[in-house]
C-alpha cells in the first residue's frame, strides 16, 4: 500500500515488491484498446463533471489532467461521510470511500462516453475487485458515482458492452454507485504524478498509464497537463 507524502527507502523498496509480486495481474487488462461506447450523451452545456474511482487517486488524476476537454481534474474521496473523507481514514478501507477523482470536462470537447472508454482501457484495470495493483482493500475498488441518472444509463450500459464484446479475460468489476457527494483530498495529495515524476510508486504504477494514454487516444492526449495547484481548486 502506498504511503503519502513521502516514501521511506525502506516502504519504497515494499512498493517495488509488491509490484513485482502482482505486476502479471495488475498489468494485462489495463492500456488496452476497447470499443467506444455504444450509449452515449448530446452535449447540452459546456460543463460537466464525473467521479470515478480506479485505485491510487495518484495515477487516474495524472491520465485524466492529460486529456484534451478535461478542464480539471481533483484527487478526493466518494462513497462515505463528510467526517470520515481524509486520507488517514480513509486508508483504514472501513468509511465507504474510495479514492476517486473528480472530473470536470467540456463535454463539447470530449463525451462522457468517451470519459469512460478512457476510464476502462487506460487508467485502471476494471476487472480487478477491491484492489488496484499493490493496493488492496474497498478504498481501491473500481467504482464510478454517476452525476445525473443519464451518466448512469452510460456507465450500465457499456460495461454490458464490454462484458459481452469480452474485451477483457475476467467480468468487470466496477460498481455503479449513485447519490454519493465527492470531498477533496488534503493538498498535498493533489497534482501528485506531476510534482513526483521519480517517485518509485508513480514510475512503476502510473507513468505506463500516461504512456497508454498517448499511444491508444493520440488525439486525446494534451502534453501539458491541467493541474490543481494552477487552478486553486481541491486545496
């Protein structure tokens, strides 16, 4: 389990062990190409914001601050109570939360839809239950908290999709859980991939996301990404 905001020698060479230990797993059903969504959104507004959860809130932040349309990008905690959102708590697997990010976009620009596809082929593996990689427990689980009863109707229907097109060798995992508020992470879990390129837990687990990103959504991809700390949000 990762440790924040700083990493021992000591815990980093843990992290490196347990990647090492889980890597054929954690690796195969994510950075692959998968069809778009068959159900998608019209754009009606200029805004929008989805929640999803996929593990470390480091590396699903990090993949979606580079994508084009996407106007901000806050790592926080869904499906518990206000109280109990820190990540001390958190971190216990016993609030209800899971690290998720919250995702502000211009729907305009990128769909919904398209958010997921991203979402289920690149930023996670969504097959995996309760755990991401390294890190085990109902805070890592795959989950995505809809915004609007036709974000739902999205979600459902394409990991039906999916499911049925067997894109991935095991059933998706990922829960649909609606109603849940969103509360952001302390500060210095935010921009987290960018401010710590060499860190050994985003070298080894996030950067390949990136790198995914790129190589499967070209047009997708922005190079400079949107961060927090330049928008003031999630402080």
């Amino acid at each position: 389990m990762k440790s924040a905001p700083l990493v021992l020698a000591g815990a980093a060479l843990l992290a490196l062990a347990a990647f090492a230990f889980d890597s054929s797993s954690s690796s195969a059903q994510e950075g692959i190409a998968i069809p778009a969504p068959a159900v998608d959104e019209a754009a009606a507004s200029s805004r929008e914001v989805a929640v999803l959860a996929g593990g470390c809130f480091w590396g699903v932040q990090g993949v979606f601050q580079h994508v084009d349309g996407v106007t901000s990008a806050v790592s926080g905690y869904a499906g518990g109570s206000a109280p109990s959102a820190s990540y001390e708590t958190v971190s216990s697997g016993s609030t209800g939360h899971a690290e998720s990010v919250q995702v502000t976009f211009d729907p305009h620009r990128i769909s919904y839809g398209r958010i997921l596809q991203i979402y289920f082929s690149v930023a996670h593996d969504p097959t995996q239950l309760n755990r991401q990689g390294p890190d085990h427990g109902t805070q890592y689980r795959s989950a995505v908290f809809p915004t609007s009863d036709e974000q739902a109707r999205i979600a459902k229907a394409y990991i039906v999709q999916l499911d049925a097109a067997k894109v991935y060798d095991r059933p998706i995992a990922t829960r649909i859980e609606p109603g849940r508020a969103f509360y952001p992470a302390e500060g210095y879990h935010q921009d987290f991939l960018t401010r710590n390129p060499t860190y050994p837990y985003i070298v080894i687990n996030d950067l390949p996301k990136i790198e995914n990103l790129k190589r499967l959504y070209p047009q997708a991809y922005r190079a400079k990404p949107v961060l927090v700390a330049e928008s003031g949000l999630g402080q």
